[in-house]
C-alpha cells in the first residue's frame, strides 16, 4: 500500500497526512496511526484514503510514503501540523517539505489562527466531520472500525480544503505570505538539544556559577536515562530536584 500512496502522491504532486500519537509517560510521542490521502483518479470522488498502522503491522515500510513527503514536488497539505511534522521527521527519518497547513492559512483569512480542523471544515467546505474518538488510545490494538472511520475522517477531506482556503487567499492577495508562514512547520522537531532543556529549567539562574554547570550535566545524564527509559524526564528526576542537587552537590551517595 505505502508504493501506491508514493506513487499518486508523486504523480497528483499533492498528498494530505494526519497522524494519531500518543505521549503520555513516554519520552517522546509514539507513533500509532498515519492516515493519507492522495488523488486517484480510479477511486470513488478521485480520492484515495488510506491508514498506516506500525503497531498493526510492524514490519511496514513508510519509504515510498515518506520519500513522496521530502519531494518539493508534492504538495503536502495539514492542518496544525507541527507535531505531525516532528513525529513523522524522527519516526520515518524523512523531511517534510512543501507544507501548506490549512490552520495556518485559515489564519489569514479570517477564521483565527486556533481554529480546529473540523470546525473549519464545517465554516469552509459546509461538510460535519464525525467525532467522538479524540480521547482513543491509539496505541491500542485492535482499532474498532468507528476508530479506523474517524482517523479517516481527518485527512479525507484535507485536500479539498486546502485547495479551496489556497484559492481564496489567491484572491486576497495573501497566498504567499501564508506559504512563507507555513516554512516553519516544515522545520518541526521534537529532538532535544541540551542546551534548549537547560534554559527550560525553571530556577536556573539563581545558582551560582559552579551549581549552575552541575546542573548543566544533570539535564543532559536526565535526559539520556529518560530516553533510555521512555520516560518523560520529569519522571526521572523532577526539575526542582535537580536544582536541588545541583545547589547541594553531594559528594557522595550518602549526601544524595
């Protein structure tokens, strides 16, 4: 399945995607469901909707899929599409390019720029999206087929409304400049740089200089046994005591 989504999306030049995770007490979110859409010109309505499942199948392979993600030839259509963007860039080991996210778009046209995707469907395309499953463990198999229609339900009608939100800021003059907005969805990540969690860390700047470089190392051996562990790293160590130690610095197991 993943060769053939590859391959309309490369010969459409358009792909939707949408992504169902979870992160709750993880390290970082897992990836539980990608749901695509592409046109297909021998599929009801010319569209072709698709899931992609790694915990139901743990053998599939998402490269035809997320080669067509990196190819600036094809346009990829989300909607608040940043964490989908990280997940799918670490997940699949692919970028993400040509992004046109429709919240984004939505924003210059009035609609505000938190607008959810089935409330701007409902406002822009006049169509009901059907709800109920937002709270799903996604991680859990098996998906009833409600589940599978509401995941489906989330890109099925992304395209068209990308499309039409394009055309109309093509007519407002402001097609480029939600483009240029949309550049930095392209560049998600959810990876960690030391140097980012530490100035994250609440009370840092009341340590003097020497606590302030052990805590400096604390953030980073936290941050390597939560991943280790898939753990958040608040659950390793919580920030305020790691401030705690850095301010204290046991010399030994004893002191700590």
């Amino acid at each position: 399945m993943p060769a053939e989504l590859g391959r309309l999306a490369l010969s459409a030049g358009r792909l939707a995607i949408d992504t169902e995770f979870m992160s709750e007490r993880r390290y970082q979110a897992l990836l539980c469901l990608a749901q695509i859409a592409v046109p297909d010109e021998g599929a009801p309505e010319g569209l072709r909707t698709a899931l992609l499942d790694p915990i139901e199948d743990p053998d599939l392979d998402p490269g035809p899929v997320a080669e067509a993600l990196a190819d600036r030839g094809v346009e990829v259509v989300v909607h608040a599409g940043r964490q989908d963007v990280a997940i799918l860039r670490r997940t699949w080991d692919t970028d993400v390019t040509n992004v046109f996210d429709t919240q984004v778009a939505a924003g210059f046209l009035g609609h505000g720029g938190q607008i959810g995707y089935a409330a701007l469907v409902g406002k822009v395309l006049d169509y009901e999206v059907a709800g109920g499953e937002a709270f799903t463990r996604w991680d859990q198999r098996p998906l009833t087929e409600q589940q599978k229609e509401y995941a489906l339900a989330d890109a099925a009608h992304l395209l068209e409304l990308g499309q039409v939100l394009a055309a109309q800021l093509e007519e407002a003059g402001r097609l480029e400049w939600a483009r240029e907005e949309c550049k930095p969805v392209e560049a998600s990540s959810d990876e960690r740089e030391p140097d980012e969690l530490f100035r994250r860390l609440g009370n840092v700047d009341r340590l003097k200089p020497r606590a302030r470089g052990i805590a400096r190392h604390l953030v980073e051996w936290r941050d390597e046994a939560a991943r280790a562990a898939d753990r958040p790293a608040g659950a390793i160590v919580p920030d305020h005591a790691l401030i705690e130690l850095a301010r204290r610095a046991p010399a030994s197991k004893t002191e700590l």
